[in-house]
C-alpha cells in the first residue's frame, strides 16, 4: 500500500495532452456518413455547402398586394390618391404570362412570382378596389418594396455553411431549400462503457450484502447520449487485470468504438489494475493520471494506438464532473466539431453561503437553483461524492477556478446547468 | 379583398386560451409508456419514483484505509502514534466475516462493507504498516468519518422524483441504483406537419419558374424533434379548403398525432382557406387570429375537439419564431412537464447599435454574437422574415417586449441561443 502519491495535472493540461497526443484528423476521415437531411438534427456536417442555386429563384412578392411600377406610384397620398389598370392576377406556383406596362396593376399573393414590368408591390391596405379593373393607391412605394430578389436569400456559389457546422433547424430547413435531401455528416462517435468491481452487480440483479447496483453505466450512458455520441454497454468486469484488458480489447477490434470508458475503480487496487492494462496495451499509454479536480481527483487518461481510454473515478458524482470537463470535448472533436463551453448553458445566480475551496485545485460545487423576485439564488449541497442523490437534488454545477480560495456569500456564480 | 384586420392576442393572451381551452389531463392520461432507463433521457416520469430500499443498502467506506473503532484512533499524533493490531481484509462485494473488537483494525477498500463494531476509516496516508499484524496511526478519526451510512444516500420509503419530472443522465443512475429498470414516461407527442401553397414543390423536386422548395417542413419537423417531439411529415397541400380538410382529419385519425402544425399559409387566400376549415372541423374551433409578435403576426391557433392546430405564418423566419412561443411549449406540457423559458439558454451580451420597435408587439431580432475579452456582443440581423438565410446566419434571437420603443447601442441583452 506504500505508494508515492501521484502528480496531478491541471484540466488544461489534460486537454493539452488528448490533443497533442491524438490524430484527430487520422480518425474522423474515416467516420463520415451521408443521411437523410430529416435525420440530420444535432449532427456535424462533413462537407461545405454550396448552394447551386440562387433563393428564392425568382423575384417574389413578400405581401398580399398589387405589383406594378414603383414610378406610377410617386406621389400618391389619401387626399390625392393615383389610379391604375388592374389587368388580372398572379396565379401561385406560376410564370406569370401578362406584363405591366405603365399605369397598369395586377393582384399579387404573398409568395408569387413578380410579371415582368413590375418592380415593387403594394400592400392591399393601401389601395381600395374601385371596380373590376380600377384600383386605387393611397401611398407610394419604392422600387423593391415589398419583393425579395431572386438571390436575396441565397446567391449560387457563395459557401453557405462550413464543414465542422453542427445542423440547427433552420440549417436544415435551408438544405430543404437548395435541393440537398442527402447531406455528409460526421458519424456518431461511439463509446465503450465498462464498469468494474467486484461488488459491483447488474440493476436487474438483487444485490447481496456487501454488493450494490451499478449507478455508473447509466449516467455515463446517458451523459454519452447527451453529448451526441452512442454508448456501448459493455457490462461490469470482476477486478482483474486480464479480464479488465479483454474487455478492452472486445471493444476496440468488436465492437469498434472511437472511445473507452472504464467507470468504478475508485479503489487503489482497481485503480492499479486499470493503470497496468492501459501501460501495457499500446502506444503512448498512460498520459495522464490523477487531476486537479474536486471531485475527481483519481482519474486516468490514456492513448493506446489512437483510441483515447478513460478510467473515471468510482464515485458518480466524480464520474460525472470529470465525463463533463474531458469526455464531453472529446465527443465533440470526434464528430469534427468544436467545443465551446461559453455556449454550454449557464445561469447568473446570486450564492447564499460562503463556499471554502483549496487553491490549487478546480472544485466543482454542487447547487440547488431557485428565482425570487425576477433573481436566481444557488444555495450549494454540500455531500460526498459517492452520494449520486446529491447530484439528482442539484440543478448544476459551480467551478470555483484553480487559484480561488473559495466563493463569499452574495458572489455572482455561473451555475452549468445539467 | 376589402376584410377588416383582425384583433391581434398578445403571447399571453395566447397561451392563456391554449390552457383555458386544452383539457390536458385527458390528452396525457391515455399517453403513457413503459421503456427502459437506457432509452429515458429527457423523457418525462409518468410515475412517482420512491426507493424500496436504501442506497447504498449497507454502510460503505469511501476511501481506501483501514476500518477500526474510530475512539482507538482518538490523541494520535505524529509524535505519538497509536498502534492496532491488523486482523485481515475487507473483500470487496461481500459481508466481512470477522468483527473488529477493542484495538482492532481491518484493511478496507473504497465500496468495502464496514465489519461489525467498526465505526470509522481512517486513509492509509496517515497510517504505516509496520508488520502482518501491526500498524500505526498518526492522526484521529471521528465516529463516522470516510464513511457512507445504509441509508445516506436514499432512504426507502421517501419520494425520490415526482411525476412530470425530465430525466437527466443522474436521474437516470439513480433509478438503476435502486433496481429500477423499466419506467412510466409519457409518450412522445406526434406533431403533423403540413405544407401548404400551390407554389411550394417537395425539396427533391426541381422547381419551375414560379415555384420554391418546402423549407418550412423541414424546419418545424427539427424544432418539433428538438422539444422532444414526433414529427410526422404530411407533405404538401394545395391551396383548397377540402384538400386541407382531409388532410387534418388524415393526420388526426390515422397518424394519430396530437398536434397539428399548418406552414406556408401567409397570403391571405390561403390565411382564409385555414380559417375557414378551422372554424367547421370542431368545437372549440379558432381561438386566436392574428398576435402582436413581429414576425408572425398572421397566426392562427385553433382547438378542435381537444387537438391543438396552429396556422403558422409562411415566412420560415416568422413560422420559428412562432414555434418557439406557443408549439414548443404545448409540446412540453403534452408530456406531462412543466415549460419554463426561465432554463431555456441565454446569454447576455452587448448590443453593438439602436434598434427601434414599436410598443404594442413583442419584436424578435436575430442577431450574430461573438465574444471579445471575455464579453459577449450582439450585433443585429436586419432582413425580411422571408429569408432563412437570416436565421442561418443567426447565433439567436432578442426579444424586445410589449410596452419597449427599441434598445439602445450599449444596452445588456439576453439572447436566446438556438
């Protein structure tokens, strides 16, 4: 049991490391897929797009109204309204086959195609139909008003969307526009999930005394999910370095994942077991072991021919915080996106008690969320982290920064929503 | 063409008339689904989860050490350590034969199941092995200390998560902790989606002159999946009231849907059409035309025999927006859960230039945002809602409420992301 303590590394320098040490770029080239545009939500496009097409396509009116000749319009007012030849109507979905000369109008839908002639159109408010071909304007328009130009939306040939983009709705809505049913995307990284212990047993199963449910899988599962990517349960492994290794080794060459997560050895001896499989599996190996982080302080990160393997604390909440600050990324740059955690939800929240923490370190402080009087208050829970209830009675998480020595009553804090 | 503008609701005023209208309880009641907890992310518990048993069940250590009689340890210092006698170890996953007696330790793993008369740990930092069956101590440990009680985590008996609750990865762990394999969710509410407008062609089509791509399907089926719905594509209708009608009743009594969304109908003829079967399919029939929200203010909301329907405005920019106010949260409560724009993310940045609004509506402004030195920036979007390129081009919108005449450049704003 006399070991040297390990030396930490700090959140940065672990990224620092999964980026330095992993080829990126070696991996997702080989993970594209091209679906269905409907499917498409959430996920990473692996091309550029290009519109080869101008949108809308054709000079459209954006108003129920008449189109006609801005010029015929100059100077129309209420006391003195002008008058034009209303010489029919613009059939939806068509070319329209009348023209506009000068002081003539015609009825236009929102959505139709302006005649040729035209160049504005004018809102029905402002027009009175005297009879079956007199109308009546009470304003002017300009050239323009009221009409989209054939490539206001979208021009041909200028980049609409760059490859790395990650598909919102109306991105989707616009490859609907241009044609594009099929788009290339990144696939889905998938993930390994292995749980260890020997006390550790199945959900289904009923535990003996001294046995307790595995909890991790099914957070990491979902944690996985979240973060866009396909967990792949693996089951609980005894404690055994050679069971733990084919395990590994199943998931890799079997199952195919980009990425292994080994959850449960919070124990110095699983903890031990998992540092020998991951030396001796491949190149570079152990990267990281043991991090800056409160809760998650035993935590291994590793490299074997490329594939990045994790062994997360035991502890759920430790399991969790840790998923959040390098396997979420992680995710994220195997489908060829970025990671931006200023996007990632926060709420201002004003903290009702003083909050100790050690320099040196990040501490995640767990904190319930609530709003009075227009104001978020985070009052924090304070428990261990093998307590997962702590977690489900959170509304998210507070960092307090490496070099801050705890958080004052009436401080502003970012509270990370879960 | 000479109809009177119609009374506009304020986004209030709508929402009230859903809920005033809606009979909930009776569309959820009949919505009900068992899955299993792999598949429960962010799905809502149709059921009141309380443990049947403790968690962790047995009382656990949660460091790595020695389990002892935590008054052996008391006045051990560095200078004068106290010294037990070792008596075996804990094996993880089973109940510990042996009994720790006065001046008795035992070595334990974090998870290991405390042995009788233990009632503390201490970490193997502070001891030292001096032979098989002696160690030293150099520092105190309380009653209770690096240890989980039975029931510390969950207690049986007391209520857990509640009904309407969404489940997230920790929730999740937590039921599989318990033994809780499969869970009550309410279903997933089906939303049709139906295009409208004789000028708009499916997107694998080529358009003629005159005729555009359905973008609007495609958007709202995204926003419906994004807010945990089903989207099922109707396709496109023609601009005929029995067209339109059949195909609601379709949607209604063969796809089974729970609401049904109707796109593509901003002129006025088609505006009519929607009206005019909305107001003959049932009973409550229209409860709202026309709402003070720019763009979208040519809304239609009717409820037909206890089915939600909504006219959205045409204009995709508009039909988001308006998805975003009243679709997206009806689907929320059709799930049984709760809707609060309050979580729904937002960050607060600068704006970069004056915009004007004009009192009496609800103005949405998309806008790009970056971040400079660690503050965000907002810089508005000026285009006509016809255009999806806005919105592609967006980071999120702005809301400038009822009763503001415009935001300043300098003002802080909170942007909704998408």
């Amino acid at each position: 049991m006399a070991k040297p303590l390990f030396k930490v590394s700090t959140p940065q320098e672990v990224i620092r490391e999964l980026k330095n040490h992993l080829n990126l770029k070696e991996i997702i080239k080989n993970n594209i897929e091209i679906i269905d545009i409907k499917d498409s939500l959430d996920r990473v496009l692996a091309e550029e797009i290009i519109p080869p097409c101008n949108l809308p396509g054709f000079t459209r009116s954006t108003m129920d109204g008449y189109a006609l000749r801005a010029e015929d319009s100059f100077g129309a007012t209420e006391s003195l309204p002008s008058y034009l030849r209303l010489i029919g109507e613009i059939k939806m979905g068509k070319r329209p086959e009348l023209k506009i000369n000068r002081g003539e109008a015609v009825k236009i839908s929102t959505g139709g195609m302006l005649p040729e002639g035209a160049n504005a159109v004018i809102m029905w408010e402002y027009t009175s139909k005297i009879d079956d071909t007199t109308i009546e304007l009470r304003k002017p328009v300009a050239p323009g008003e009221n009409i989209l130009r054939e490539d206001e939306d979208l021009k041909a040939g200028e980049v609409l969307l760059k490859e790395g983009h990650k598909l919102r709705p109306q991105d989707i809505g616009v490859l609907a526009g241009i044609g594009k049913v099929k788009v290339k995307v990144f696939k889905k990284p998938r993930v390994a999930i292995i749980s260890t212990g020997n006390e550790v047993i199945p959900p289904q199963d009923e535990p003996q005394i001294g046995e307790v449910r595995d909890i991790n899988s099914y957070t990491l599962g979902a944690c996985v999910k979240k973060a866009n990517g396909i967990p792949i349960y693996s089951g609980i492994v005894k404690d055994e370095a050679n069971f733990l290794e084919q395990e590994i080794r199943k998931s890799i060459e079997k199952d195919k994942v980009e990425v292994v997560i080994i959850s449960g050895g919070s124990s110095m001896g699983t903890r031990d077991i998992t540092l020998e499989v991951l030396s001796k599996l491949g190149k570079p190996g152990v990267l990281v072991h043991g991090v800056s982080v409160k809760p998650g302080k035993p935590t291994i990160v590793a490299i074997v021919d490329n594939k990045p393997i994790f062994g997360l604390p035991g502890h759920p909440v430790s399991a969790m915080i840790i998923f959040s600050l390098f396997v979420q990324p992680l995710i994220s740059w195997l489908q060829g996106g970025d990671y931006n955690d200023d996007f990632h939800q926060k709420i201002e929240a004003e903290l009702i008690c003083n909050v100790v923490s050690d320099p040196g370190r990040e501490d995640y402080i767990r904190v319930v969320l609530w709003k009075e009087n227009g104001k978020f208050y985070a009052k924090p829970i304070l428990g261990k982290s093998g307590l997962i209830s702590t977690m489900v009675h959170a509304s998210g998480l507070v960092k307090i920064g490496l070099n801050i020595e705890g958080l004052k009553k009436g401080n502003k804090v970012m509270v990370k929503l879960f």
